[in-house]
C-alpha cells in the first residue's frame, strides 16, 4: 500500500511559524444548548482576542431556524471593534449566507466542504461534491468583493460513518478549491483520529 503523501511533498511548509484559527465563538457555541446573548459572545471574541488570538471564526452566517445560537451573526460583527492585525472571520454554507456576510461588511469567509459522503448528508445536507461546489460558486463572488474566502476540508483524516478518508479525495477537494481561488485550504482533524 503507498504511503499518503507528507506535507513537503505537498504544499511549501513555513516551519517557523504555525497559526491558530480560533472557532470557539462560532464552533463551540453553536453545539450549545443554551443561547448565549449577543453581548455574552462579544465577551468572549474579546477575551479571546485579549489572549492573543489574531484570526477568529466569530459567527456563521446559516438559518437561524436552524442554528439559533447564531441568529445574531449580523449583530456580533456589528459589534466587534477593529483591532490591528486581528480578522474576525464568518462561516457560510451557501449563497444567502454569504450575500450576508458581505452585506454585514465581512472580511474573510471561510466554507466547509466534507471529504465525506456520509458525514457530509447528515451534517450538511448536501454530498462531499454538492459542498465543495458551493465553494467554487462562491469563492469568485467573494474575490470580487474583496473578502478573503477560505475552505476547511471537515473530516479529512476520517469520518465516524465511513472509517478512513482517502488521501487522494482531500487533495482532489484541495486542488479545486485552489483552483477556484481559496486564499488558504485547511485540511481539519474532525473527529480526533490523526
């Protein structure tokens, strides 16, 4: 069997630098039961912020029949103060969510695709193709726009329905979105087996 391919043979590595994408405020309170005010979670991107983080997914731009904990994405980034060097980045999964973004004054997107069928149908409704196609539509409209548009690849090294997630689907997902313009491609440990 061949071995998967090592990051240096795959992308330029800087191996003096590693960033940190912070997606607690999004993330992390989306899973909650409890809805969290807007002030509440303005708090927290502020401490996060105070701590040092300098890129943070803040809120994701769904339907908030659906996602409640995030019914208030337009009011979070209202709120957020500007700070040198800090990006405060919105999740969108289609083209309403991201006409909403841009209008609340986004500055970088990120979507989610699924290297995962299943993982993909039960978590987003939508197959592994159906959500990196929704990258491809809208990673032009954001450069159009000036916003910064990033993909994370979700269940890259396995998925709890499928088991294993071949090497070559998340570089196929990789290349297209690179192809369709993607500022960064991250490639995400979803369920904790790398």
């Amino acid at each position: 069997m061949p071995s998967a391919p090592r990051p240096r043979d795959c992308v330029a590595v800087d191996r003096r630098a590693v960033e940190i994408v912070e997606v607690s405020p999004r993330d992390g309170l989306q899973a909650e039961d409890v809805v969290l005010g807007t002030d509440a979670k303005l708090e927290l991107i502020h401490r996060v912020v105070a701590a040092g983080a300098r890129r943070v997914e803040v809120c994701s731009f769904v339907n908030p029949a659906r996602v409640p904990q995030m019914a208030d994405a337009e009011a979070v980034l209202a709120g957020l103060p500007a700070v040198d060097g800090v990006t405060y980045i919105g999740l969108v999964l289609n083209r309403r969510g991201f006409d909403r973004a841009a209008e609340a004054g986004v500055t970088e997107i990120n979507v989610v695709a699924v290297a995962s069928d299943t993982f993909g149908r039960r978590n987003q409704g939508a197959t592994s193709d159906e959500t990196v196609a929704v990258f491809e539509e809208l990673a032009p409209l954001a450069v159009d726009a000036g916003i910064r548009a990033t993909l994370t690849v979700s269940t890259s090294f396995g998925c709890p329905y499928e088991g294993e997630v071949p090497v070559a689907r998340v570089v196929e997902i990789a290349r297209r979105a690179a192809a369709a313009g993607a500022a960064e491609v991250a490639i995400a440990d979803t369920i904790g087996v790398a």
